[in-house]
C-alpha cells in the first residue's frame, strides 16, 4: 500500500482480514473514520486505518469493549495502562467463574432443595469482606458486653473464612454450612451461655486464659486409656481421672477435692457443644489449615470418668449439668 494513497473499504478488507460490514461498523461508531469519501459517496481510508484496525481487533480478542478501545486510539489512556485495568476485571471474572464452577460441583455433589440451593449461592457468592463481616456479627451477637476471656475471643477474631480464589466443592460446601451456622439463633444462643460462663469466672478471678497445655494432656492421657481398653467409669479410670485433676488444679491455683471436680465437670459440659467444634472444623477445611483430630471423644470420656470418680470419697450427691457452650473449640476447656 501507498503511503499517501486512499483506499476503499473492500480493499482495507482485503488488506486486515475483517469483513466490510464490521469496518463499517467501526467506522460508523468513530472507531476508524475514513479519512475521505470518493465523488461518488464511498468511505475512503488512509494507511493509518490500516493500523487502527490491526490494534482494534487485537484489543477486541483480548476482551476490550469499545468505550476503552476509543480511549486508546485517542490517546487518553495507554495500551499498558488499559490492559492493566482488563487484567485486573478479568481476575475478578476468572475468580467469579471458578466459584460458580465449584458451587455448582457441589450442588452436583449434595442435591439441595430449591430453598438450599439459593442460600448456597447467596453465601457462596459473597465477598471476603462481606464473609468476615458475617462471622464478626456472629461474633459480636455471642460475645458483646461481656467480660469473656479476651484471648479467646481475639483468637475468634483472628480465624476468619478466607475462600482460595479456585475453591473445591468441599470448601464451598463448608463455608454454606460455617454461614448457616454462624446464623442459627440456638447455636448463637449456646454460644451466648458460654461466654456468660466465662464472663462469671472471670468475675470470680479466674485471669488464666487459653490452655493448649492442658489439652495436650488430656489427649495424650485419654488416648493411653482408650488405648488401653480403659472404661471411663472402671477403677482403671482413676490414675487418669486423678493425674489430670491435678493437672487443672495447679493450672488454676485450685485444691483437688470434691468442689474442684464438680467445677471441673461444670466447666468440661460448658464446652461440650459439638456445634463448637464443627465450628473450626469448617473454618480449617475452608482455609486449608491441616485438619485436626476430633477431641469430641476425647472429652466425652475424661467427662464421664470425672463424673464418675469425682466423689468418691464419700460424698453421694450427683455433679449438675452445665449449659452448653462454645468453649470446647478453644485449646485447654
């Protein structure tokens, strides 16, 4: 092509590879206006068109509309600056799509009602601000105006739901499952029961906060009984009963006798919800923290061998049952 010449619009065609009715089509949305018309009417281009054309379409196949095509051909903005921004929407795209991939794996998986299926693609579909704001309601519901213990709560904090980009059905699934939990009234209100128990002790003095320690001990003591073949309630049951006790005893500035046991067994059936500890098993599968082995039966049986053994020097009076609680997701209950 001649760099002063003027061509037709079949010859700049030919010349890109687009078919006469889309360059008219640019042409007529001001995209690449002909740079002069023949006597008899017809559009004719320069070699300039040839180029805006060659840069249009390329722009085109990436995904540009084109109000953000004009602006680069017009110079207000640069290629760098406007694939940068398309970059950025196509992530959020790319993000948008894995998620409805997975929630629809996940639909295929757990065959939910109508009424289950929209709620798994109203939470699913939230942002990780609008997941964290969720979880801190929660939060805030249970534990707000209470004096609970602020290492447990800051360690509620700090464990939020963060959904990977490419989600598996499986993290879909648990988060559904961690929103509809974290907005079930009963649990909330259990919860709720938990933090006044805590409030109370630390009312009472009780400054110790969280005790992964001792939960280390009572599994490790438990596993050996389990292991063991030991039945909570048998005489084989009481060096563990009694090495453990002296264990929380130390631990909380406490003597063992009958009313340290029945504490005991007060503060043990406060965290024995097992919507507690659901609770952070859903937040390990979504974050993809190592899952952890369940304590539910571990506590199960120091409970019930405590019960069973903690007035065993005479006194013939059950313990009382405590209410539920959420404490049994924190380290040390």
């Amino acid at each position: 092509m001649n760099g002063d010449a003027l061509y037709a619009i079949g010859d700049l065609a030919r010349r890109t590879g687009l078919t006469v009715k889309t360059i008219r089509f640019y042409s007529d949305a001001g995209i690449v206006p002909p740079t002069d018309r023949s006597p008899a009417g017809y559009r004719l281009y320069d070699i300039d068109a040839v180029a805006r054309l060659d840069l249009v379409r390329t722009l085109r196949d990436l995904g540009l509309d084109l109000a953000a095509i004009r602006k680069v051909l017009d110079r207000e903005v640069s290629v760098p600056e406007v694939a940068s921004a398309h970059a950025d929407a196509l992530d959020v795209q790319i993000r948008t799509l894995r998620l409805r991939r997975a929630v629809l794996r996940a639909v295929a998986k757990r065959g939910p009602t109508p009424e289950e299926l929209n709620l798994m693609h109203r939470l699913a579909k939230l942002s990780d601000s609008e997941r964290q704001r969720l979880v801190n309601d929660f939060i805030d519901n249970t534990f707000g105006g209470l004096d609970a213990s602020p290492e447990f709560v800051a360690m509620m904090r700090a464990a939020m739901p963060q959904l990977p980009d490419d989600p598996s059905p499986e993290q879909v699934e648990a988060w559904v499952e961690l929103g509809e939990l974290c907005q079930d009234t009963d649990f909330r209100a259990a919860v709720r029961r938990m933090a006044e128990h805590q409030a109370a002790e630390r009312a009472k003095g009780d400054t110790t906060g969280l005790h992964h320690d001792l939960t280390v001990a009572v599994r490790e003591r438990v596993e050996e009984a389990l292991a063991a073949g030991i039945a909570p309630a048998s005489e084989g049951a009481v060096p563990v009963v009694d090495a453990l006790v002296g264990l929380y005893a130390e631990a909380f500035g406490r003597a063992d006798g009958a009313d340290m046991r029945e504490w005991l067994v007060t503060r043990l059936e406060t965290g024995a919800d097992p919507r507690a500890e659901r609770y952070w098993q859903l937040l390990s599968t979504i974050n993809g923290w190592p899952p952890a082995p369940s304590l539910a039966p571990i506590f199960a049986w120091f409970t019930t061998a405590l019960r069973a053994h903690a007035f065993r020097e005479g006194a013939a009076h059950p313990c009382p049952q405590a209410p539920d609680g959420l404490e049994g997701v924190a380290p040390g209950r």
